[in-house]
C-alpha cells in the first residue's frame, strides 16, 4: 500500500488504502448505525440480475470517468453506486421506450425489423447512455430514482423477485448558473442549443416526462445531481456531485470520440 488517508467527513468513517503494484484505489468503511453497505451490495446483485447488460457497462463508464478524475465523490465526482443507478435509469427508459415502440404497429421493430428479445447490443446501450446524460439529460430540473418495488410474499411464503419501475422526478434549480452557459430547460436539451466549444445536442426527439412524476423537497434545490437511494427514501446519494457537468462534457465527447472511432473502420 503507498497510500493510507481517513475520510473524516464520512458519515460512516472510511480509509482510503492505494495498492502499490496495480494502482488500484479501495475504500474501506466501517459498520455503524446507519452503514448500509451490505444492502447496497444486495441491491446491487438484484439490479445486475434485472439488466444483465448493467455490469459490462458500468465498468466501462467507471473506467471513463477514473480516466479523467471524476469518479472520487470527495472531490466532486461521481460515486460508483450512483453511477449504477445513473446506468440503471437508462436501462429502464430505454426498455420503456423499446415496449412502446414494439407496441405500435407502425414501428419497424413490431413488423420485424426490430432486435430479437435477449439479443443486446451493448456498443448501442452504451451509445445510448453517453448521448441521453452527456447531451439531453438536465440535473437542474430533473431528478432520478430507479423506484424498487418491495418484494411481495407469494402464496407459498416466500418472496417474489423483485422488480424496478424507474422515474424522473421534476426539480426546481432555475436559479442555479450553470457552468459553460448551456442554457438548458426542461427534462432534455433543445435539440437546437450548441454548447460552449461547439459542442451540439443530440438531434434525436425530445423526450417527454413519464405519467408518474414527484417533486423534490426543497431541501434538495441547491443538490448539483439528485439520485434518489433506493435503501433511503429522500435521500440524495449524489449530493455532492458538483462535477456534473464536468462529467457529462466527458460522456458527450465520449459519445464523439466512440461515433468518430466506428466510422473511421473500413
């Protein structure tokens, strides 16, 4: 180990241990009242088991952000389990959004033109995820909950697998400033906006707000980033995450990079 620091201004006391050989950061935290990392860690294993393509991509979306810093919340980054919530979100819109469009006679999926049940492909969810939080998703005026429903008995005793119904949850930070002059408003960016540094938006529909919708106490109207914890309801995992935007420039240039990357291939 060549490095060894305490995080004092952790609710639950944590050492921060550095591996010499492989460079590889770990966080170690002790059990007190109000620990809940083995919850998390259950959590976790049943989101994984819903979206069975969460795990491949989250280890590339934390590799992202490790590559330019923005992973370590005590320096406004993103921590790891928001970021399986972040992933989590946009598996569940974008299963939303794929029922729906199988539903409609008129789409090309639903005549069978559409990617066969279980077939995912993880270049386009991965596609997906930089282009909706690096360009369309607002933290200023959209929350985000994954929403677990609890497990139910079953007629026989025992427990029902559970099942996540996520949503996005209306907020008010029309006085927040935003860095880089973005000028968003509502749930997704005006598909017309060019960002500071020429950066433009996704050219895709906007998105409405689902039917299911909360607002956020004002308790939360300064929070950069709101993710709600599915361990403690009202509470925000990310309230920390003043890098946000930081962090979507990294995933909207990702995107551009990745686009770049597949056309240039012969």
């Amino acid at each position: 180990v060549i490095t060894l620091t305490t995080k004092p201004l952790s609710a639950t006391g944590a050492l921060s241990a550095t591996d010499k050989g492989s460079s590889v950061r770990l966080d170690v935290t002790f059990e007190v009242d109000n620990h809940r990392g083995v919850a998390a860690v259950s959590l976790v294993r049943q989101l994984v088991a819903a979206f069975p393509e969460l795990k491949a991509l989250f280890f590339v979306v934390k590799s992202l952000l490790t590559s330019k810093g923005l992973d370590n919340p005590y320096t406004g980054g993103l921590t790891s389990f928001g970021l399986v919530l972040l992933l989590t979100r946009y598996l569940q819109h974008h299963n939303e959004e794929k029922r729906r469009s199988d539903a409609d006679p008129a789409s090309p999926s639903s005549a069978g033109g559409g990617v066969a049940a279980g077939d995912v492909n993880l270049g386009e969810q991965l596609a997906g995820f930089l282009d909706f939080f690096g360009n369309r998703f607002d933290p200023r005026s959209t929350g985000i909950s994954i929403e677990p429903e609890p497990a139910l008995p079953t007629p026989r005793g025992g427990l029902k697998s559970r099942t996540f119904a996520g949503r996005f949850l209306p907020r008010d930070q029309s006085s927040v400033s935003e860095p880089f002059g973005a000028g968003r408003s509502g749930l997704v960016r005006n598909q017309s906006q060019t960002h500071a540094g020429g950066r433009r938006t996704s050219e895709e529909a906007t998105m409405p707000l689902p039917h299911k919708i909360d607002t956020l106490e004002r308790r939360f109207h300064l929070d950069p980033l709101y993710i709600e914890n599915p361990l403690v309801p009202n509470h925000n995992v990310t309230r920390n995450c003043f890098r946000i935007y930081r962090i979507q420039r990294a995933f909207s240039d990702a995107l551009v990079n990745l686009r770049n990357g597949v056309l240039a291939i012969p």
